[in-house]
C-alpha cells in the first residue's frame, strides 16, 4: 500500500486518510472482508514504517477516528476466518502499539468492549500469541488508569489460568507477563486481592516461592497480602494449608514481619483453627527461631506482631513458655535499643500470665 515510502504516508495522513482506513475496518466481516483486511495491512504499515515517539502520535491519531472501537470485533472476525492467515496477529501487533502509548491512548484503549473481546480472545489463539496479548494487558496494567477498566473486563480470572506450568518454550515469559500483571492490578485492592485467590492463585504463588523462582518478588507480596484482604480469601488460604506456608516465608529474613501480620490476621479471623495449627510442635520450632533468623537489625519491627500474637492466642503463650523461645528473649534484653529491652519484657509478662506455674516459669 505504501511501498514507495514515507512520503506516501505523511500524504495519506494528510487528507484524512487515517479515518478512511478505520471506516473500511467494518465490523459486518463477511461482506467485506477484503476491505478489512486491505485496512488492517494499512494501519500495519503506517506504524511500522515511524518510530516509538510516532507511533504514539499515531496512536491519538488513530483513536481519534474510531478504531479502537472496531479492533476488538475485527480481532474476533479474523479469528474465525481460518482463511486469514497471518492477519490476527496483524491486529495483535495493532492493539500491542496501544497499549504502550501514553496514559491518554491508554485511557481510550481501555473501553469494556475492546478489552473483554481481547480478553475473551485469550483462549482462542495459540501459546505465542496468547503471550502477544497478556503482552498488552502487562503493558496496560503498568498505568493505574488501566487497572478498574481491566478488572471489570474481568482480567484476574483470565489470566491465572496462564500461571500453570507446561512444557512450551515461552512459559517463563508468559509466567512472567501474568504475574506482572496481576501484582499491579492486586496490589493495593482488596477486591481483587480476593477474586484472585478465589479463582486459584494461591497454589501458584506457593510454587513460585518454593522454588525461588524470579517471580518471588511478585509472589512474595501477594501472597502475604491475601491473609489481609478479607475473610474469604483467608478461607482460600486454609485450602492450601496457608498459615502453615506463612510459617515456611519467615525463613526468610526479609518476609518474617510480614508473615507475622498475616498470621495475626488469620488467627483473628478463624482463632480456633489457626491455633491448633500454629501450637503444633514443628510450628512452635519453627515461632521459636524467629530471633535467630531476624537478627538484630530486625528486631524491632518483629516484636510488635510477636505481642499480638501472643496476646491473640494464649495456648500459643504457653507453649513459647515451654520453648527455646524464652532463651533467645533473654539474649534480647542485651539489645541497644530501649524501646526493644522494653517490649522483650512485656513479652515476658505475656509468657509468665499464660504459664500453667508461675513460679516455676520464673526459676527456670
């Protein structure tokens, strides 16, 4: 179409070319194909043919007619034509160059028809380039104004499925575009925190963590939040033995406080059950080691979650009592810091009220 270069473009442009090329994308597909096709290998040539920064020009251009209204109906149509080969990932690459313009193309981008069609067509294509489209919800869910349009469309239960493993070359980067994704769209939202563990994140996050995958710094996070997002969601976490799982994070030093608040928000939230989990032998070891692990640096920020904890659960309190767990408190009351010596001696009153005989607390 535009074979003789870049003059022919800027010409086209020029006399309104730009929403000719959108009205010949028609969604009526059967009765003009060749029309759509001949404007979908237009627009493919306009933005191959200018750099990144033009493209986004383009973008406005383009949006500005109305095409962004038509590539999601055209995206499905060429999808059913088993004729049109090569075309839907034309139109992949189209909606891709959106979904990395600025916050104003992304705004028009992100209208609920287009991105449920484009969501829907997820499952319809194949591996690759169901990874070109988790490539544009990635890149859209990088600017906030993407987020609420993206969730109503209903993104979080359509890409989790993604997170399975399977032996394609692309897993990694499809792993990886997925859970980029859902980090933005869950970080700082409840609700969606929610419908993620609902539609089966939690094992995923588990694995990846496990692993010590790359995606542990994605995984990490999440999971944690999910023990503060709602009751429902805790349930989810019970499913895959999560306060348990919680109890294997704090090996890390950097997650131990974390880990401790979500276990706190557990026990608040189903007592009875978390404390027959967490007063388990192997769990009361694991609690016990905490000091050890943290080290001095960290201490002041565990000791807080340690004195609810406690204070939440008194069969946790005694059974710390009885463990190596007074031994590293008294270590503690070495600390520099005031205000930790202060709060190692208010964990020991906790102790001492939750001991069966306090007299021999005190001698031992």
């Amino acid at each position: 179409m535009f074979s003789a270069g870049l003059l022919p473009i800027q010409m086209f442009t020029g006399c309104r070319g730009l929403p000719m090329l959108t009205r010949l994308m028609e969604p009526n597909y059967k009765e003009h194909r060749e029309l759509v096709l001949f404007a979908i290998d237009g627009v493919v040539q306009i933005f191959e043919s200018h750099s990144m920064a033009h493209k986004n020009d383009f973008c406005r251009l383009f949006a500005r007619s109305g095409i962004l209204q038509r590539l999601g109906v055209t995206l499905q149509n060429v999808l059913k034509d088993e004729t049109a080969t090569g075309y839907p990932e034309k139109v992949i690459s189209i909606l891709v160059w959106f979904s990395q313009g600025d916050s104003l193309v992304k705004i028009q981008t992100c209208t609920q028809d287009l991105l449920s069609r484009v969501l829907q067509s997820l499952h319809h294509v194949s591996y690759p380039l169901a990874g070109r489209i988790l490539k544009i919800v990635r890149n859209l869910s990088l600017d906030q104004v993407a987020h609420e349009p993206l969730y109503r469309a209903g993104a979080v239960a359509r890409l989790i499925p993604f997170l399975e493993p399977c032996a394609e070359p692309l897993v990694a980067e499809t792993h990886n575009l997925v859970l980029s994704s859902l980090f933005a769209l869950c970080r700082v939202n409840k609700l969606r925190q929610e419908e993620a563990a609902v539609n089966g994140i939690i094992p995923h996050l588990q694995h990846f963590i496990q692993v010590q995958s790359p995606l542990k710094e994605f995984a990490l996070p999440m999971y944690c939040d999910l023990a503060l997002a709602s009751q429902r969601s805790r349930m989810e976490l019970y499913k895959y033995h999560g306060v348990e799982f919680f109890l294997e994070v704090m090996r890390s030093p950097n997650w131990v406080v974390n880990s401790l608040e979500a276990i706190i928000s557990c026990l608040q939230g189903e007592p009875g059950l978390v404390e027959d989990t967490l007063v388990l032998p192997q769990n009361v070891e694991k609690l016990a080691a905490v000091f050890d692990i943290i080290g001095e640096n960290r201490t002041e920020q565990a000791l807080e979650p340690l004195m609810n904890m406690l204070s939440f659960s008194p069969r946790l309190c005694a059974a710390l009592g009885n463990s190596p767990f007074v031994a590293s408190l008294l270590v503690q009351l070495n600390h520099r810091k005031a205000i930790v010596r202060k709060n190692i001696l208010h964990i020991f009153i906790s102790l001492y009220r939750c001991y069966t005989d306090g007299d021999a607390f005190v001698r031992d």
